[in-house]
C-alpha cells in the first residue's frame, strides 16, 4: 500500500492545496492529510479553524477512488513525530511516502533531526510556481541516504500568502471562502466596504 503524507500549515488552505490532493489520489492508494502549525511560520488563525477548513476543501473533491482522508492525529510540531506515528498507525503495510512543495526544499536540513526523517520516509517534491528546484539541495538530500522524487506535476500559482496579503478569492475554493466569511477570519479581507458586507 502506497500512503502520501500531505501535511500543511493550511492558512488558509488553497485551490492550490485541492490541486496537489487530486493529483495524489491519482498516485497513492491512501492520502492522509492534516493541518499543522509550522515552526517556520507565524499562523494567523487558530489550528482549529484551519483544521475546519481543510476538512471542506478534501470534501469538495471528487475523487473517484475515495482515497483522501483528514489524519488530523498525524499532526505534529515536529514532522520526524508525525512520520512516526505514520509508521505505528500502518505498521509495516504501507510505502510511506512525505510530500513537500519546492518551497522548502532549502529549509529541510534545518528540520528536527532531519537525518533520522529520511531514513524513515521517502520525499516527493512538488513544484510550486516561483520556487525552483535546486539541485544542489536534492543532491545533499541524496548524499545523507535520503530517497527523494520530482512530481510531474505542477501546483497552480497560487497561494495561502497571496490570499492573506491581497485577499484574491480565487486562490480559494467557494466552500473556503463561505468559512473565512462565516467566522470572520483573516478580518474577511474587509479591504473594500464591499467586501465589508460579506463579513
């Protein structure tokens, strides 16, 4: 059994984030997928709203195979933890294999007891729109014993921070949106006294 380990700081979660899920499913007998709470970044929404959110955007997916599941259990500060429960939870049934956007390929060697994660999981790579592969990381990766892959494909070109910096609804999915205004997050992007109203 072949599991993708999709773990997102989702905030919020984008098209772009539907998009890589799909595209999984195609891939993967199982995607498990959760919100976390990046070390690397500051949140501006609670885990539990983003949790909310993701669990929507997996629901207006159309999987023909069924095959995409909120593990919000897997979640973890520290993703050497999460892989570990990863490995309880499926024992030794499943190919484990870590998703990352190219966005943090370079950050990678700064993670919690990053030699250990890679002799735990395998990596896939996927490319996001601005953020190109370097090789000189991919080849550092492989020199520590890590076992890494490209994706053939790439995400859209969108983006959690484009959506909290400029407020583009169409980085997100209409359920999303729904959420966002319904709670007032991310001060519904009241940027305009038109969209003060939806708030």
């Amino acid at each position: 059994m072949k599991i993708a380990l999709f773990g997102t700081s989702a905030d919020p979660p984008t098209a772009g984030h539907q998009a890589i899920m799909s595209w999984l499913s195609q891939h993967y007998d199982w995607v498990a997928v959760w919100a976390a709470d990046n070390p690397f970044k500051s949140h501006q929404t609670p885990l539990e709203h983003r949790v909310a959110m993701l669990q929507l955007l997996i629901a207006d997916i159309d999987s023909p195979r069924h095959n995409i599941g909120l593990e919000q259990d897997l979640s973890s500060f520290r993703t050497l933890e999460t892989v570990e429960k990863a490995i309880r939870r499926w024992r030794n049934d499943a190919e484990l294999t870590l998703v990352i956007g190219s966005d943090l390929l370079s950050q990678l060697p700064r993670w919690y007891r990053f030699e250990d994660l890679l002799q735990q999981v395998q990596l896939l790579v996927v490319q996001r729109p601005g953020y190109v592969i370097d090789e000189f990381s991919l080849e550092g990766i492989r020199m520590l014993g890590g076992k890494i892959a490209i994706a053939s494909f790439t995400g859209p070109e969108v983006s959690s921070t484009a959506y909290r910096e400029h407020g583009d609804p169409d980085a997100l999915t209409p359920p999303v949106v729904a959420y966002i205004h319904r709670e007032h997050l991310y001060k519904c992007q009241d940027t305009t006294k038109e969209r003060l109203q939806l708030c």
